[in-house]
C-alpha cells in the first residue's frame, strides 16, 4: 500500500469512527452515557454533547484532509490533533474500562482509541506509512 492510500484509509477511518461516536453522543447522551459509565448522572449528559462537538470537529478536518499525506513534516496539525484526542481519550478511559463492573463497550472503545493513538504516534515519529526508510536529518531526500 503506498503512502497515499495509507494515509487516506487511516484518516477516513478515523473521520468515520469519530463522526460516528459524535453523532451517538450527540442524539443519546442521555441513554448512552449511563450505559457506558454505570452511576453516571443523568445531568452529566450535556458533557457528552460538549464531547461530540469537539469529535464531529476533528471527524470534519479528518474527512477534510483524506486525501494528502499524513505523517512526518505533511499534514502535521491534523497527525498532532488526531494523537492528542486519542491518546488523552485512551488513557481518560482506561481507569473506569478497567474497574469492576465497566460495559464491555467502553474497553473496546479505550482499545480503538488506543491503537488510534498508536497509529498517530508513528505517524509522528516516523512518517507516512507507505514509503521507504524513514527519512533522516540530512540525506537530502
């Protein structure tokens, strides 16, 4: 897979789950919210709107952005906002997916968001997937 289509597949990947999750949150926060969190107020549910503004946000740059390359020097403020969101979203939820009594669905939504962030780091770090080596200070290339 070359690097284009990688980059295109991970950020439409990524515009899909969180507009997906953004829409949920939205329309349902009140019945989703309790299911996912057990105990969780029925007033908190306005944060989970707060939540899905800010997805259905980064879902719109990510569909936005699908067709460039992603990773290393190009497409940096989308690869650093996508790591943010994950990364911090992971380990935000990875407390209470872990404690006794979690839904099922919130551990395989800290599990997404985890291999999401893992995914951004290495676009970070190392570049677009799809291409050779990575590139080093220097070479010219």
């Amino acid at each position: 897979m070359n690097a284009t289509r990688s980059s295109s597949f991970i950020t439409t990947f990524s515009a899909l789950v969180l507009a997906g999750g953004g829409a949920a949150l939205l329309f349902g926060a009140d019945e989703l919210l309790p299911r996912l969190m057990p105990g969780m107020p029925a007033s908190a549910t306005v944060l989970g709107q707060l939540v899905s503004a800010g997805w259905l946000a980064l879902a719109w740059l990510n569909w936005n952005q699908r067709r460039i390359i992603v990773g290393g020097i190009y497409g940096r403020p989308t690869v650093l906002a996508n790591l943010m969101l994950y990364l911090v979203s992971a380990l935000s939820l990875g407390h209470p997916a872990m404690a006794g009594g979690a839904s099922p669905a919130l551990l395989c939504l800290t599990v997404l968001f985890a291999a999401l962030a893992l995914v951004y780091g290495a676009l970070f770090l190392r570049g677009p997937f799809g291409t050779d080596a990575p590139v080093e200070a220097g070479l010219g290339r």
